[in-house]
C-alpha cells in the first residue's frame, strides 16, 4: 500500500490528492477489509455486467456496407448508400461483436445474388428494390443470433448506362524546347492514331479524342520516339494502353528564293503589269529538304478587286507555303501595278 499511496502524493492532483487521503484516514485502517471489500465488487460488478449482456435488446446500428457482385454488363451511374441504419433485435454480446466488428469490415451487399440476377436485363437500366426481402439474408451474413427489424433506406435504387465500345482518335500532349537551330520537322503523330474504348454509352457519345499524358522534353536536337500512357477517362478504359509518339526534330538552316507573283480575278481584256513582278522569300527549312525546296512550292498572289477598289499598292497572300517551312517572310509584303491599254 505504501508504493500506491507514494505514486498519489508524486502526482497531487487536487481531487485525486484529497481522495487518497481520505481513503488513507477512514478506510484503509484494516487494509486486508478493504481489499476483500473491493475483490468482492468487482466480482459483483461483472456478474452483473455478464447478465446485462446476456439479455436481448432492440437497438439502432449504423452498419457501412460495400456492394460487390453488381452486373457486368452494365456500368453503374448513380451513388448507393455508403450506410445502413439497422434496427435490430439480439443479445448484448452480438451488439457489441458487431459495433467492432463494423469499425474494420463493411456489411457487404451482394447485388446479384440478393436479386436474383434481375438486373442483368439489357432493356432495362432502372431498377428500385424495396429493402424489407433482404432483411433476413443480411441478418444471416452478420450473425444467427440477430434478427433486423427494419432498415433505412427503405428503397435501393439502381441506375446503370449500357456499356459500349468505340473507336478514338489520340492526340499527343506534349511540350517541346527545343535547341538552338533546331525545329520539329513534320506533325507530331501517335501510333497507333487511335485505340479502343470501352465504357458506358452515354461517355462514348461525347468522346471524339483521347489525350495521352503531358510529355515535357527539354534541350532537344534530334527525333524522339517514345511510349506514353493515355489519360484516364473515369468508368472507361482502353486497348491499348499506351501509343509510341514520334516528334521529328531536324537541323534548320536558312534559305531565300525569288518567287513570282500571279494576279487572280483578272478581266482578260486588260493587261496588267505587277511592279515587282517577283519578290523574295526567307525561310528556315531542315537540312534534309534543302535541296529540294524550289519556286513552284509556293503560290503567291494580289486580288484585281484591290485594283477596282483603286488601292495603289496590292498586298501579297501566301495561298500555299511548304508545311515543313518556318518563320516566312515575304519582301517586299506590297506590290504596285500597271494597267496597260
């Protein structure tokens, strides 16, 4: 007793102080009293807590519940109830077992089986089940011993989309820097252009792409080909699930070529003279088609409605350029002109 009183008066709490030391000064006189005192409520004590459980009960339980087993020809596009509220019917025991045992594992509601494969039906994609029939077999799958009086909700409802299947084209996500001199060549393309995707109907109809995942390359000075994922579409997935993306990158150099300059909507009872009749164009094109780039490439032109208007200068439009050609720049960007009797 002495080691127990010294741990009090270490701790001297005002209310468990003065506790001590009034058990010190009444009760603890006869010490061997007051430990058959206390062995004996404590027995009592838990005979009487034993009886109470023994005893049957009607309480209210929340249960969390996990749906397994749900059809799989179909999608499911509404939330379930993440809980039951149970009214049940059991033994202390079994009331406690449980509030544990539903603090680690959900009840578990398997749809198929509880309705008997209704919903595999492929006309149908509404379905509401009263709760009341599965009341029995959810009491079975949680204990023998208890019975559930009532459940809430009273009504599950299901909605599905039917699943489907669709043909997508995929665009490549990328960011390129690129080294000094150096450009992408040609379009970025994935291989394949497209996949499969499978999922529910109603997503299909709006989808009209893919994404694949942001790809960043930095200091780059030559083709890349590399494999990268797709970008995952909620309830859907693909065939298959990744594409090889190839950027092409190519040395640029600088180029200049003299190209003529054609008049459209001419009447062809006059004759009009352009003043230059050719201009100059500066470009970069990769090494590999510097050889072949030539005049006939590119279309140049200046409209005879400018003339009618009487505008003095005509302005050049670039109708057609070579796709693999960057930063173009036309000289001079205007053009005067003649009419001729």
């Amino acid at each position: 007793m002495s080691a127990l009183f010294f741990i009090f008066d270490a701790v001297k709490t005002n209310w468990v102080y003065k506790f001590v030391k009034y058990l010190k000064k009444v009760y603890f006189r006869n010490d061997k009293r007051v430990v058959a005192f206390l062995i004996c409520v404590g027995i009592a004590t838990g005979f009487w807590f034993l009886n109470a459980l023994s005893k049957t009960y009607t309480v209210d339980m929340v249960a969390p519940v996990k749906y397994t087993n749900l059809p799989n020809n179909k999608t499911l596009s509404t939330q379930l109830p993440e809980k039951f509220e149970l009214k049940i019917k059991t033994h202390g025991f079994t009331i406690i077992r449980h509030q544990l045992s539903f603090l680690f594992m959900p009840m578990e509601f398997n749809v198929n089986n509880l309705t008997n494969n209704r919903m595999m039906e492929r006309r149908r994609n509404s379905f509401a089940f009263p709760t009341r029939p599965f009341l029995a077999d959810l009491a079975y799958q949680l204990s023998n011993e208890l019975e559930i009086l009532s459940m809430s909700p009273d009504t599950l409802f299901f909605k599905f989309d039917q699943m489907g299947q669709k043909r997508v084209k995929v665009k490549p996500i990328v960011a390129v820097n690129l080294k000094k001199q150096f450009q992408i060549s040609g379009d970025i393309t994935a291989t394949p252009d497209s996949v499969q995707v499978n999922g529910p109907q109603s997503v299909l109809d709006t989808l009209h792409f893919v994404l694949t995942d942001l790809q960043k390359f930095n200091a780059v000075d030559k083709s890349i080909l590399t494999e990268v994922s797709l970008q995952n579409i909620k309830e859907t997935f693909f065939e298959p699930l990744e594409v090889a993306i190839d950027i092409p990158v190519e040395e640029y150099t600088e180029a200049q070529l003299s190209v003529p300059v054609l008049l459209t909507n001419s009447p062809s009872d006059l004759n009009i003279k352009l003043f230059p009749a050719k201009v100059k164009v500066a470009f970069q094109v990769g090494l590999s088609r510097f050889k072949n780039i030539q005049p006939e490439d590119f279309k140049f032109t200046v409209s005879f409605s400018d003339i009618r208007d009487g505008k003095q200068r005509l302005k050049i439009l670039q109708v057609s350029t070579p796709a693999y050609l960057y930063d173009i720049k036309i000289t001079p960007e205007e053009i005067e002109y003649l009419i001729e009797n």
